[in-house]
C-alpha cells in the first residue's frame, strides 16, 4: 500500500530527502507517486507536520 500526502503538507521539503525511490514531486502539496511508492514509511517518519499517511 502506497503513501499519500494530505492537505497538511507544508511543502517543507524534508520528505523529499528521504524517499529511496524518488517517488514525492513537489508543488504547493507535494505528491507520492503511488506506482513509485515502495511502502517504506521513510517520508512519513520525516514529515513534521504528520501530513504524510497509508493510502
């Protein structure tokens, strides 16, 4: 099961680092591509603002 970023991103960046596979695209609410996504948990250990939850 894939991440996804919910409506409290606050495009901080600090998840972005974090993905091995380079599945998080920026903009105003960042997106996890979920056909990219491995299910690690790395982004969402990472978010400040807890924004980042299993799909």
């Amino acid at each position: 099961m894939a991440y996804k970023i919910t409506e409290n991103c606050a495009a901080c960046g600090s998840c972005i680092d974090e993905c091995p596979v380079g599945a998080i695209s920026e903009g105003d609410i960042y997106k996890i591509d979920p056909n990219s996504c491995i299910d690690c948990g790395a982004c969402a250990d990472a978010c400040p603002m807890g924004a980042i939850e299993q799909a």
